[in-house]
C-alpha cells in the first residue's frame, strides 16, 4: 500500500509538471516567439522587408486540463491513503467536524483528502528515568526530594508506561506534545517530592522503602491513567543520601544490628533454658509414669498369678493322680516283665543246651569224620612213600625253604631232552615202574 500511495503521488506530481509545462510551452511560442524573431530579423537585416506574419495556433488548454484533472485525482487519491506503521495508531482529525472519535490501528486507511488528517501516535512501552546524581554518561534529569528532617535525597526512577490506544482522542483533543516532557515528567517528580516529606529519610532508605514505593507508585498510576496513560511499573533503582548523613546512619544501623544481635543471643539463651526446663520436666513426668507403669505391671501380674493359682492347683490335682496311676501302671508292667524275662530266660537256656548238644554231637561227628580221612590220608601217604622213597625229600625240601625249586622228571629218560646228562648210575639203580605202582601227581615217576 505504501508503494502505491508513492507511485500515485509521484504520477500526480509528474501528470501536473506535464500540463504546466505544454501550457507554458504553447503561451511563449504562440506570443513570443514571433516578436523575438523580428527583434533577431532587424538587428541582422536592419534594410530587408519585415517578415510576413504567421498565423498563431491557441494554447492547449484542454490537453493541459486534463492531464492537471489527472494528475489532481492522483494527488488526491495518493492522500486519502494512510499508512499507519506497527506499533502506531492514529485518530482522525476533521478541518470541519473536529476529532473524530475512533482509533486507527496498524494499516492502511481512507480519509478524506484535504479535509481529514490522521495523528499518528506511538503506542509501544515508552520508559521515563531520572538519575539520583549529576551523571554526564546518561545525561538524565536529576530527581532531588527534602525528606521529612529537611535533608536532600536523590532517587533514580523508571516510569515504564504506553499510551492507551482506546483513548486517542482524548489525548488529541487534551494533552500537549510531547507526552513524556509536559505530561508524565512533572507528575512523577511532583509525586514524589509530595510524598516523600511524610517520611524521615531513615525509614525510606530501610524500613519503610516499600510503603514508600507502593504510595508513590499508586499515585503516579491512578494520576497519569486520567491522561490516557497506561502506567506499567515504577521501580526506584537508587536513593542517594548526603554524604554525612549517609555516614551517620550506617554508623547507627551498625549499632542497632550490634544490639539486635545481642538481643537475638539473648532470646537464643533464654529459649535454652526453657527447652533444659522442659527436658527436665519431661524426665520427671516420664519417670513418674514410669514409675506407676511398672507398679501397675506388678499389680497386673500379682493378679494374673492369683488368678493363675485358682487353674493350676486343679491342674496340679489332676498331675499328682496323673502321676500316681503312672507309678502303678509302670509297676505292672515291670512284674509282668519280669515273668516274661523269667520264661524267656528259661526257654533261652533251654535252646541253649539244645544247640550245645546239638554242637557236641556235631563235633562228634565232625572228629570220627576227620579221623576216618586222616586215617586214609595216612594210608595213601605211606603207599605214596613206599612207592616213592624220592617223596620223603622232597616234601623235607619244600618245608625247610620256599626258595628251593623242584622240579619232576621222568626217571626213564624217555622224550627227556636231557638224557645224557641223566644217564647217570642213579638211573640204572632206580626200579621200573610197575604197573601197580601209583602215578605220580607231578607228571612222572620217582
């Protein structure tokens, strides 16, 4: 919208060029130009005939009436356009009605050309400071107030306000330009230099700083909000004291934090000796329920033993007969124990004669038995002997030594690869062996 409020109002100025310039063109060339050509014609050929006239054309009126009705609605459209930027608004103001009321917002907006006119006024956050000493890096005006005692302060404040856009034209039609100068800096100062003597400065600059600042921050508030301003905060950024005084109080604060600190210590001990007074009323009253507990305890226990007793003597009744039959029971039966060790003994002695004859006729037996074999061991043995008188030797020659090694050879020297070595004498002294004679369990004959 911007650019074509620009490119219409260039159009128009340049339309309006145009139309003066083929009026102006037409007039010197139509009225001019044939006088100065003679004036030239007479002063170079003083002696030649005048020039015989041309005949004049009109000016282009009508050409240049237009192109000038163009390049006036150009003109007058380019300024029925306005473009109100962000964070703007505007209110319109009538050559014939006055404020109209109304706000025009960010955009683009109508009037009407050559009777409205639009007031722009910024509506962002806008912040007025004042400093609490001469400060040539802020060049910020300086704030000073008398406190209640008469003494000079300096404080440094920040205003943070907008103006109230529904209300545009009242601030038009009432509030002087600029805002911040004649508006929002008188108030804030006359604010606090009215409030700030109802308090000594002690209480402003310690105890009461908050009061202060909520007092004065309610009045510039409700002050400045009849004016159409929107107040957002008011902060105090600094107070600054005379320097003796500033001294003199830091020397009275110290003081009284001294004794505060005393008085603190002191309200420490006295809350010790109340807590130790209390602990030892406590270990008194918990010795004292200690105490009645455990005598209760006894008491309770002393009756639950009485009650006790009336159960265990019945009890106690019934074990004593309990017990008495017991003794009898175990009496009768060791009698009849005893009977039946008595019979068991007997019948046990009387198994054990039986298999000690039984034993007896056993080794009997086994004696006639072992005699009998023995007897023909003998028998065997001695034919053995008698038939093989070698046998005596050699069965003395295995019981003197277990390393002496017999061997048994045949005493024919029959299929014996050592028969010349036993063709001794021995072997022609030696008998035959007969028929009858018995084999020899080695394998050959003695």
């Amino acid at each position: 919208m911007l650019f074509l409020k620009g490119l219409l109002f260039t159009a128009g100025i340049a339309l309006l060029i145009a139309a003066a310039f083929i009026v102006a063109y037409d007039s010197i060339y139509l009225y001019e130009l044939d006088r100065i050509a003679r004036r030239l014609f007479t002063k170079v050929a003083p002696d030649a005939p005048p020039p015989v006239p041309r005949t004049r054309k009109p000016v282009r009126w009508i050409v240049a009436g237009k192109i000038a009705g163009g390049s006036i609605a150009a003109l007058l459209i380019s300024l029925s356009i306005v473009v109100i930027p962000d964070g703007m608004a505007g209110v319109r103001v009538s050559q014939i009605s006055g404020i109209r009321p109304g706000t025009l917002y960010a955009g683009a907006h109508l009037v009407v050309p050559l009777v409205q006119r639009v007031s722009i006024y910024d509506i962002r956050d806008q912040v007025y400071a004042t400093a609490a000493q001469e400060n040539t890096k802020d060049h910020l005006a300086v704030l000073n107030v008398e406190a209640q005692e008469g003494l000079p302060m300096g404080i440094a404040v920040a205003v943070r306000y907008r103006l109230d856009p529904r209300r545009l034209d009242y601030v038009e039609a009432n509030i002087p330009q600029p805002i911040d100068e004649k508006i929002v800096a008188p108030i804030v100062e006359a604010t606090f230099r009215e409030v700030a003597p109802e308090y000594v400065v002690r209480d402003i600059f310690s105890e009461k700083r908050f009061e202060f600042h909520q007092r004065v921050s309610d009045l510039i508030t409700s002050r400045l909000a009849g004016d159409a301003i929107v107040v957002k905060e008011v902060l105090v950024r600094r107070i600054v004291l005379p320097p003796e005084y500033a001294q003199g109080l830091q020397n009275i604060l110290l003081k009284e934090q001294q004794g505060e600190e005393m008085t603190f210590e002191q309200e420490i001990e006295a809350k010790r000796v109340k807590i130790a007074e209390y602990q030892a009323e406590e270990n008194k009253v918990r010795q004292v329920k200690q105490a009645e507990a455990s005598a209760q305890a006894r008491v309770i226990a002393a009756k639950a033993e009485s009650d006790a007793m009336q159960y265990t003597l019945p009890l106690k009744q019934k074990q004593i007969e309990q017990a008495r039959l017991e003794a009898k029971a175990r009496k009768e039966a060791t009698l009849e124990n005893a009977q039946a060790d008595a019979q068991a003994k007997v019948i046990d002695s009387q198994a054990e004669q039986q298999s000690q004859e039984l034993l007896a006729k056993a080794d009997a037996d086994r004696i006639r038995i072992t005699g009998a074999a023995e007897a023909q061991e003998l028998q065997l043995e001695a034919a053995a002997i008698k038939g093989n008188p070698l046998l005596i030797q050699k069965i003395v020659a295995e019981k003197l030594s277990d390393k002496v090694r017999i061997m048994m050879v045949p005493m024919d020297g029959k299929f014996f690869f050592t028969n010349g070595v036993l063709d001794a004498p021995l072997g022609t002294d030696a008998p035959p062996a007969t028929a009858n004679d018995p084999p020899n369990p080695r394998g050959g004959n003695q």
